[in-house]
C-alpha cells in the first residue's frame, strides 16, 4: 500500500559522505560515554534482593514505590506479576547492610504504610524445618500485605547473566550476517550489520550519557531493535536487487537512490504505526515499561536513519554491482522499462 508516491528518485547517495561522516561522530560520542560513563547496570546484573508481597485487593505498586524510594534505595522495580494482587520487587545492593535485613526493614515499612504492625511467627516448612516469617497484621486481625517469598540475587548470578546476555548479542549478530550473506551477498552483510551495531552502540550510548538503568528489559528491547533494523534493511536491499535486474543501464548510486525512493511509502507507514504503539508504552505504560519503550523509541528512530543513510552507502562504497546480485545474462525485458534489453 502507498499513501503517496514519489515520481522522482531522491538523490540520497549524492550526500552519502556527509551522512556517514554524521553517523561516525554520533558513533564515536555513543562510544566515548560507554568508556568514560559506563552503563548503570540494574539489580538483575550487580546483585540484589527479590521480594514477592501478596495484598487481598488489586496491588497499588504506585504506593508501593513511593514507600520504598523514601527508604534511599535508588533505583527499584515494583512490577505486577501473575495477578494484579502480586507484586515483585527488586532492591539493589546497598553497601553496609546485610541482604536479609533489607526484606525486614522493606517489608516492616510497607506493613506500616499500611496501617499495620509486624510479629514473626514460626512455622514449619515443607521440609519440617522450623522457619521464623515476618507477618503483617491491622487492627481488625487482617494481614494487608504479605511476605510470600525473597531471595538474594548475588553477584556471581549477575556476571552470569551479562555474559549470557553478551552471548546472545553476538549470536545475533552473526546469525544476521549471514542472512544476508546468504540472501544477497556478502557486501550486503557487513553493510548490513554494521549499520545495526550503529543502533545498538548509540542506544547504549543514550543508556551510559543519562544513566538510565540497563536492566534486562532494555537488553530485550536492543536485540528487538536488531531485528527491527535488519528488516527494514532487507526490503531495501531486496529492492536493490530488483532495481539492478531491471534498471540496467543506471549506476550504483542511482539504483540504490530508487529503491531507497520507491519504499518511503513503506517506511513511513510501517514505523510510524510501530512508534505510535511505543510511544504509547513510553507515555502509559508506567515506571515497569518507560526504560523497554525509551530504547525501542532511540531504535526505530535511528534504525530508519541507519537503513538508508548507512546501510545503503556502505554497500555502495564496498562496491557493490550488478554482477554480484544477477549471475549470467537476462534475457527477459519489461516493456515498461526504457532501459531493458541490455546483457549483463
């Protein structure tokens, strides 16, 4: 479908240089605030404590929050899960005290957010141990909030999880490589994923620059990205390609410029629906959602960017031809191309 269409190709090869020179500086700052800033890694990385607190009503993790931040942890996560009556929360390392007084003092001050008092009551556990747990009670003999289970995340199962995470980063970008590779041609690979490690690295370098908390969520969101970009690169090397089989007397340049020209249509309508569903995640979707939509939004945003202006001139400039996607003579003409007839 197209709303509009382009009659004429817009020359975007011409400005190639300028628009890589620009991808470059943005691309050196994203790195230099990665080496000198570092990203604020969340609690599922450095280590931390989990608590999961059951209310007999729908939970008000709103309240919860605010009870806890005026606590000083930092940064938290307060998130529904299972039902709206279940909430977990995360609380980072604070150094100074002991992991397992942080779920007494949390809990004894979400208890009293609640008008109730704390007991410790022993019981027996499935093992036959006995057990001493923290219990909330009110006035009317009520719990309104309890203590279903915590742990503590240490920092080995952090280092754990950020190599995992590097894994899965690196097998994506290979696995992209050679898509590409294998669909188009090799050119079209490296373009291709030089381009998406372009939006990866500026996201992280937003991430390191504010301080924004990198948590697994977010990590979800740049492997989304990933995939994002790559797509948008495919339709544009696929019509590249197409281009060059009927095209046959234009240059590089030219045909890159109107299979760029020939999928505005495509791009505008395709991410602008995708960046209204995040930008509505971003405004609506709260404290649990507003990291995972702010690296979603950085990512469409430059993976349009980096698509056109990086993808497209990187090939180009590797050299890229007609010979490397149409292998041997074609014999077929379109009598609505001007310039069919011609061998390759």
């Amino acid at each position: 479908m197209e709303l509009f269409r382009i009659k004429r190709d817009i020359p975007f090869m011409k400005h190639a240089l300028l628009f890589n020179a620009i991808s470059f500086i943005t691309f050196a700052v994203a790195v230099f605030f990665l080496v000198t800033r570092g990203l604020h890694f969340s609690i599922e990385f450095t280590g931390g404590t989990v608590m999961e607190v059951e209310t007999p009503q729908a939970a008000n993790t709103e309240k919860i929050r605010q009870t806890i931040e005026k606590m000083g942890y930092g940064e938290i996560q307060v998130q529904n899960f299972g039902s709206s009556r279940d909430v977990m929360i995360r609380l980072p390392v604070r150094e100074g005290e002991k992991q397992t007084e942080v779920v007494d003092k949390v809990f004894a001050e979400l208890c009293k957010a609640e008008d109730g008092t704390v007991s410790v009551r022993q019981l027996i556990s499935d093992k036959g141990e006995a057990i001493s747990k923290p219990v909330c009670t009110n006035a009317s003999q009520v719990e309104p909030i309890k203590l279903s289970r915590s742990e503590v995340v240490g920092p080995a199962v952090g280092a754990e999880l950020a190599w995992d995470a590097a894994k899965a980063l690196g097998f994506t970008v290979l696995g992209i490589v050679i898509y590409l590779a294998i669909r188009f041609e090799w050119k079209f690979g490296v373009a291709g994923i030089i381009a998406n490690l372009h939006d990866v690295i500026i996201i992280l370098g937003f991430f390191a620059f504010f301080q924004w908390e990198f948590s697994l969520a977010v990590l979800a969101a740049v492997l989304a990205v990933l995939g994002y970009s790559v797509n948008e690169s495919v339709v544009i090397f696929d019509r590249v390609r197409e281009a060059f089989r009927k095209y046959r007397k234009l240059d590089t340049p030219q045909v890159i410029d109107h299979a760029i020209t020939s999928t505005m249509s495509r791009t505008i309508i395709t991410h602008g629906s995708t960046q209204l569903v995040v930008l509505s995640m971003l405004i609506f979707g709260g404290p649990t959602l507003h990291h995972f939509a702010l690296a979603l939004t950085i990512g469409i945003c430059f993976g349009i960017y980096s698509s056109v202006f990086v993808a497209a001139a990187i090939a180009m400039w590797l050299g890229v031809k007609r010979e490397d996607l149409i292998k041997g003579p074609v014999n077929k003409e379109d009598p609505d191309d001007p310039n069919a007839g011609a061998v390759v």
